[in-house]
C-alpha cells in the first residue's frame, strides 16, 4: 500500500462516507424507536393489508424481539441500498474517474507498480466500510441503550453486522471488479452497480409472489441471512463467509486485470 496516496484519497472520500452513515444512523435511530409493542400491531396491520409490499423491501417477518425487529426493517433493504451507493461513489472516483480526466498518467508515472497503486486504492473503498459498520453498531447500541435497556443483545448484533461488512465487500468487489477490468470509462463506472442493482431488483421481485420466488434463489444476496446468523445457524455463517470471500477474489482479480490493461498513457 502507498501510504501518501491512501491519506489522499481517504480525505476526498470521507465525505460521502459520512453523508451515508448520517442517512443510516437517521434510519436506525428511528427503527430503533419504533421498537413498541403497539406500533408493532399498527405495523402487523399494515402488512397484513401489503403483503407482497412489505415482503418486497425485506419485511415480512417482524420478530419478536428488538434485534430481529431491527433485522426487518433495516437489513432486508435499506442496509443494502444505502452502502451500494456509497459503494458506487467511491469506486467511480478510486479507479473510473482517474482515467477519465487523465489523472491516471501521473500515477503510473510514479516508481510504484501498479497493483499497489490499486491495493491503496482498494484500501480507502474498504476503510469507508469499516468506518461505516462501525458507526453502524456503536449508533444502534447506543440507541438501543437508551431506549430500551438490555432489550437487544449486543454479541449477536455485532455478528449480525459483521455478516453484513462481508454482503458489503461482495458488492464492492462487483463493482470494484468492473471498473477495474472494462475499458470503457462509462462501462466501468456503471456495469458493477448495475449489476448489484439487479441483483437487488431480482431479490424483491421474489417476494412479490410465488411465480417469482425462484429469482430469490438465484441471487448471490440470498446467501445473506441475518436472522440465520442472528440464531447461529451453520448455513448462514457459511452463506456470508462464502459473500466475503467472493468480494476479495473480486477485489483481486479486479487490481489484476487494471495491473494488465493497456491503458494507452
């Protein structure tokens, strides 16, 4: 890693981290106070009467306690979402948006290869995700501290969190991947995402009806189970770890393929 370089890039990309763990902080405090028994009926209601809605955005099963509560409101989409935004930002500007405006001939023309180059560029992407799932848990501790005393238990929280850090590194490393690899500058920018859109698109789509349910299987967010890592279940620890491993051969073949490329600088 280039340590100058990673400071660099870290300042520009703090920004749009903080925006987006602002936006997931604001979500998380209020699902977190949502968290009663009588909105919880009003809530039953609502979902009784929009079912197919309610199972699209990953909401289906509301639990019984406050973590599986927090599971079904925040982890099903908005969890999903909101970092594959972030995601989007930070791989455009790390690797599509240097070679757009030429600034990539600087770097290669520094005495460093270029899959260092890459490995820092990879490392601020994946430092955003960290910063972001910490700030993630320590906000919904606290909230859930101060709202509701030891209602939610913390050890399987973190665990819940940590499954979700590896369903982030499989989506950055999509995305990662196609910037990296496709020589077309809008290719690169888009392609990974969109494709971590579909997969999105498909997952909702399966909860919409049983004729659509197949496409829940079929794409790799399936293998995201929080509720399964939640209870400890063996499939599901197996399911994330294989989405943690996926994102960092991404990672690797994407900085190999850019190690590659003809760039014509």
């Amino acid at each position: 890693m280039i340590l100058p370089l990673f400071r660099h890039e870290l300042r520009f990309c703090l920004f749009p981290t903080f925006i987006i763990a602002a936006v997931v902080i604001l979500y998380a405090g209020v699902i977190v106070g949502m968290y009663d028994p009588a909105l919880g009926e009003s809530l039953a209601l609502m979902r009784d009467a929009m079912p197919e809605l309610f199972a699209a955005f990953g909401m289906a099963d509301q639990g019984t306690t406050l973590l599986e509560f927090m599971i079904n409101y925040l982890y099903g989409f908005l969890l999903v979402v909101l970092p594959l935004v972030l995601v989007a930002v930070l791989a455009s500007r790390l690797v599509a948006r240097y070679i757009e405006r030429g600034g990539i001939t600087y770097l290669l023309a520094q005495p460093v290869s270029r899959t260092r180059l890459m490995l820092s560029q990879a490392s601020v992407l994946v430092f955003c995700l960290v910063l972001l799932v910490a700030v993630l848990t320590a906000c919904e501790l606290a909230c859930a501290q101060a709202l509701f005393p030891g209602e939610l238990d913390a050890p399987d929280l973190v665990a819940v969190n940590a499954a979700t850090f590896c369903l982030w590194l499989f989506l950055s490393g999509v995305c990662w991947a196609g910037a990296c690899a496709l020589p077309n500058v809008s290719a690169a920018r888009w392609a990974g995402v969109a494709l971590c859109i579909l997969f999105v698109l498909a997952q909702m789509l399966s909860g919409v009806g049983d004729e659509l349910s197949w496409l829940g299987d079929i794409t790799p967010l399936a293998l995201f189970d929080p509720l399964g890592i939640a209870s400890g279940k063996m499939g599901a620890l197996a399911g994330v770890a294989a989405l943690g491993v996926s994102g960092t051969v991404l990672f690797a073949l994407g900085t190999v393929s850019f190690a590659r490329r003809d760039l014509s600088v």
